[in-house]
C-alpha cells in the first residue's frame, strides 16, 4: 500500500512513519506539509492513502476540506484517506467531507494501525 502522509508537524510525520514502516506491505511514498504540495504530490504519485491531519495549512473550513478531499478522489479514484486530528470533536466534520476513516491523535497508535489495515482490506476486495 502506497501512503501519502500529510501533517505540518515534522516530528508527528517522523513518528507516524516509524509506525507506519513496521507494518507489511506499506510504503510511504512522500510527506507533505500543506494542502497545495498534498494535491500536486497525490496527482503525481497516485497513492493508495493519504493519512491527512485535519489541520493541515489549508484546510480552514470543512467546506474547504470536502474541496481538497474531492480533488484527491478526483485524481486517485480508488483512494482511501484516513483523517487523523488532535481535536477528537472533528471527526464528525472530517467524515462529511468525505474522509473514509477518521483517527483521534489521542487515540494510542493500534487505532491508526487498526484503520490502516481496515484501508488496505477494503483494497483486496
């Protein structure tokens, strides 16, 4: 699985990669730190998933999140893009955006790693 991580925190991106790399069959392809690098990367890379923090410089408004989430589908059509987000309270927001799955940063790691897999077996089908 082909992972586009997008999230403006360089140390979060550095751990959820460490995370991510021990799990089989995962490949992150590139890190991107604001939603206008987040579209030209995922148009050019065509990934899997895009684990996409729902504060990423950008993403100011949920009907501004539905546009880059729109976008990407548009560009990746069988893509899978689990938000993940410091405020738990977004998930709803995140969900009517078209997000596939939504993650709480406060969640301990297995929930990530629980939706990352729950991605990539809906990929098999």
């Amino acid at each position: 699985m082909r992972v586009l991580l997008a999230d403006d925190q360089p140390t979060l991106r550095s751990a959820v990669r460490l995370l991510l790399e021990q799990e089989p069959d995962v490949n992150i392809v590139r890190e991107v730190a604001d939603t206008e690098t987040l579209l030209a990367i995922a148009a050019e890379t065509h990934p899997d998933l895009v684990l996409l923090d729902w504060e990423l410089p950008g993403l100011t408004s949920t009907s501004a999140a539905r546009a880059v989430l729109n976008a990407l589908y548009t560009s990746c059509p069988n893509l899978h893009v689990i938000v993940f987000s410091g405020r738990p309270e977004a998930g709803r927001n995140a969900m009517a955006a078209g997000a596939s799955i939504f993650v709480s940063k406060a969640d301990p790691p297995e929930h990530l790693l629980a939706a990352l897999r729950s991605a990539k077996g809906d990929r098999s089908r």
